[in-house]
C-alpha cells in the first residue's frame, strides 16, 4: 500500500465518521486526493469516486438549504 492510498484510506474513514450534516464539507480535500492519485498514475477505486460523487451531490444540495426564500 502505498503512501497516497494509506492517506486515502485515513480521509475516507474520516468523512464516513463525520456527521451527516457537514460531510459535505470533506468534498475539496477528497477531489484534491484524487487529483493527487491520478498524478502519480495510481488506480483510483470505485468505492472513492462513488464517495466524492455522493460527496458533490451533498455540497450541492447544501448551497440551495442557504438559500433563501
């Protein structure tokens, strides 16, 4: 394993602890993560681009709960 996928592995626990509110919020450091992996030519896993898509989704629908009405 290696370092990247080990960092990998710490953010994605991170963001399935958090709390269901601001998980949203773990969006940039996961996208920036990727980025870094594809970079170095490393696989990225399907289980991770679900997360960030998941992720977007979230961070999305949280910028239209700020609105206001």
């Amino acid at each position: 394993m290696t370092n990247l996928t080990t960092e990998l592995a710490r953010l994605e626990h991170q963001i399935v602890q958090a709390d269901a509110e601001t998980r949203h919020l773990y969006q940039p450091q996961l996208r920036r993560m990727m980025e870094r992996l594809a970079a170095e030519s490393e696989t990225i896993p399907a289980r991770t681009k679900r997360l960030h898509e998941e992720l977007l989704c979230q961070a999305i629908e949280a910028q239209f709960d700020n609105m206001p009405i």
